[in-house]
C-alpha cells in the first residue's frame, strides 16, 4: 500500500487499481495513423517534419540498425535522463539487450540528428505481431519552436515502421500505476494522445491495492482495474484543483475517448 504523506484519498466504492500498467494501440484494419491518433495530431506532426528539415542546422530521424556503435551514444544519455527523475531506475539496457539477442530478439532503433550530433532515440523490438518499445530518451526542447514535441515525430516514425513491416500494433512498455505518484501524468497523456489504450499487465509484479486507502502528496491519476490482462476503461483523478483548471493542465485526459476520467477530491 502506498504510504507517501498526510493526504488520505478516500473515495464512496470499493474499487481496486493494478501497481502496473501495459500498454499498447492495434489498428487492424485501419490504414493510416491519421485514424490512430486523430488527424489535428497527425497535422501537427507533419508540420513538426518541416520546421525540423528547414532548420539552419537541419534535424532529421533515422530508421535502421541499432548497433553497439549505436547504443555507446544512446546509453549515456539514458543513464542521465533517468538518472534525473525523481524515483528513476537506471537499468543496464546493454547487458538486458544483449542477453535478448542471444536468444533470437531481433531490435532496431530510431535516431534524432542535428548534422552530426545525437540527440536521441527509440530502442525497439520486433514481435512476431507488433513493435515492441524497449528503451526511448529524445530532448525537452530543441532551438526551435514545434507545434508538438519530437518524441511525437518519432511515434509517427515508429508507427509507419510498423505499417512497412506488417506489423499489427505497438507495445508501448509498462509503467508503475498510480501516475503522478510513480509515473508521471504527462507519460499517460502522452501515450493516450499516440493512440494506445492501456492495460492491466500480465507480470507476476501486479498487485492489486484498495484505492480507498490511498495516501499521496501530489496529484495522483489512477488507472483502474481488478484483474491482470483486462483493458482499462476507468480512471480516477485525485486534486484540489478545480475542474475548470485540470481541463486546462490536463486536456489529453479530458479529451480522449479511451478511457473515462472522473475527479474526486482529496480529503484529509
């Protein structure tokens, strides 16, 4: 049971939320990522491929082998962006991937270049039926202005990999549930805004808590869920803040279909 200070959510149901999160987007039939994502993304991100091309030193992203050559860039950026969070866990991605090679995992990685230096990257897998993100660290911000972030354009990137590979889906990783406690808000809003829907994981690590005795310091969105494999389809934002003002912070919450986000009030 999470314990973090003096705020005790209390809520009127009995209800349970899962410690981890999967998620993951499969589109079937459908035929481009403007139906993935909705098309005011996609207009964007088109839009963020010019302004990154015309720049004075121009980006670009690169699809192709991930290499050890490759991951001597990749890693010490890793380390310290993760390093950095608040709660990170900073894994030994190169021995994990090594390990995974040596019985057949086959991986490829998206790169981001300003000429010749490394910005950033996607690590992934390929599945038998879907992409598989393993490790991703692209910057905050650039020298110029985008009207959406380039992790963005690396999603379209990966997206359209998938599509030219056969591919059925993204596997989108897993993350510690509740968001704002262990992960942060921004990662949910950010994997709900590229089309995935989430999940309760399948790993032995799940455990299943009482949200009634929930205790945070800080805003707390939690994916909700009473059994390992089930899709989510409800959440629960905890703040003080006034509705009026989460749907300002929070307007990818509000906004997607995906799963339904209801606000209940922290009380001491």
């Amino acid at each position: 049971m999470l314990e973090m200070s003096s705020i005790v959510l209390h809520m009127t149901d009995d209800i349970l939320y899962p410690s981890h999160i999967a998620w993951r987007v499969s589109w079937g039939g459908v035929g481009d990522i403007d139906e993935i994502w909705g098309l005011e993304t996609s207009k964007r991100v088109a839009k963020a491929k010019e302004r990154l091309a015309a720049a004075a030193v121009p980006y670009r992203f690169v699809v192709g082998e991930m290499t050890n050559e490759w991951l001597d860039r990749f890693v010490p950026l890793y380390e310290e962006y993760i390093g950095a969070k608040e709660n990170g866990t900073v894994f030994d991605i190169r021995n994990k991937i090594t390990t995974n090679q040596a019985v057949g995992k086959k991986y490829e990685a998206i790169s981001l270049w300003q000429g010749d230096v490394f910005l950033g990257g996607v690590i992934y897998s390929l599945g038998v039926k879907a992409l598989h993100v393993a490790y991703r660290v692209f910057p905050r911000q650039l020298d110029i202005k985008l009207p959406i972030s380039c992790s963005y354009v690396a999603e379209d990137y990966l997206y359209r990999r998938a599509f030219e590979l056969q591919k059925h889906g993204i596997v989108h990783g897993k993350d510690r549930n509740p968001y704002g406690i262990n992960s942060a808000i921004g990662l949910a809003e950010y994997k709900l805004k590229v089309g995935c829907a989430p999940w309760v994981s399948q790993s032995e690590a799940v455990v299943f808590s009482d949200a009634t005795e929930l205790r945070a310091d800080q805003e707390a969105l939690v994916f909700l869920g009473k059994e390992k494999g089930i899709k989510i389809t409800e959440a629960i934002l905890f703040s003080d803040r006034s509705p009026e003002e989460l749907h300002k912070i929070y307007g990818v919450l509000f906004s997607q279909s995906a799963v339904q986000v209801r606000l209940e009030k922290p009380q001491t």
